[in-house]
C-alpha cells in the first residue's frame, strides 16, 4: 500500500459521471477540457506517460494520455479533451468516484482515483476545481 503523500501543483478534482467511468455507458475514455484543464495544460496539444494510481492502495500503472483539440480544423471553435488509455486503475473507476489530476514535484502527470469513502474523497464535486 502507497503510504507516502504526494503533493500535486497544479492539481483539479471532480466526482466522475457515468459517462466517464463506464466503458459500456461510452467508449470516450477521455476528459472534456474545460477551464480547469485548460489552465493546467495550455492549449498546445501534447502525448505523455501519466502515472495512474488508486489512493490507499498499491495499484498503479503508467498509460498514455493526449491532451488535444478536438475542434482543431474548425474556424471558431475549440473543444479539448484529455484522452486516456485503457489503464486498470480506470478500468476499477465508479460513477461516483473522485479522479485528481496534477503534476508531482518532477513534473510528472499524475491521475489518481479516490474511491468512494477512501481519505481525501470530496462527494458532489460536479465540475472540475482547483485541489
């Protein structure tokens, strides 16, 4: 079991929907970029490793993500996304859960599930915010 905290800057939560933790609810696999997103990772396109984990557990594994714009021929529109791999943390992801993403003081990309009832997790956080 991972027992160290780890501190993440810049770092945003929210509770995830159906949507995004269900493959049979949408093969998305992906974040809409909202604001939050968006502050955290600009507006250039990028792929990187992200190390996945689940809080209060040993479970952890790297996985690509790609963080893109999903509009990007469109003239006036922008609509980013932060794609992920098929990873075994998100395949353990509920409705309901908590996903925190940030970047660790080696500036690496950090995704970590917070079930339901696990320290740290905030019920009903909705929309992306600041952690």
């Amino acid at each position: 079991m991972i027992n160290r905290p780890i501190v993440l800057k810049p770092a945003c939560i929210k509770t995830l929907s159906a949507v995004e933790a269900r493959p049979e609810r949408s093969n998305q696999h992906e974040f809409n970029g909202v604001k939050q997103l968006k502050d955290m990772f600009g507006l250039a396109g990028f792929e990187k490793a992200a190390k996945f984990s689940i809080r209060g557990t040993d479970i952890a594994e790297h996985a690509n993500v790609t963080w893109y714009d999903a509009r990007e021929n469109h003239p006036t529109r922008t609509e980013h996304r932060l794609y992920f791999q098929t990873n075994r943390v998100m395949q353990r992801a509920q409705e309901g859960d908590n996903i925190l993403i940030g970047f660790d003081n080696q500036g690496d990309l950090n995704l970590i599930l917070i079930p339901r009832g696990a320290d740290g997790f905030r019920e009903n956080v909705n929309a992306w915010q600041p952690a």
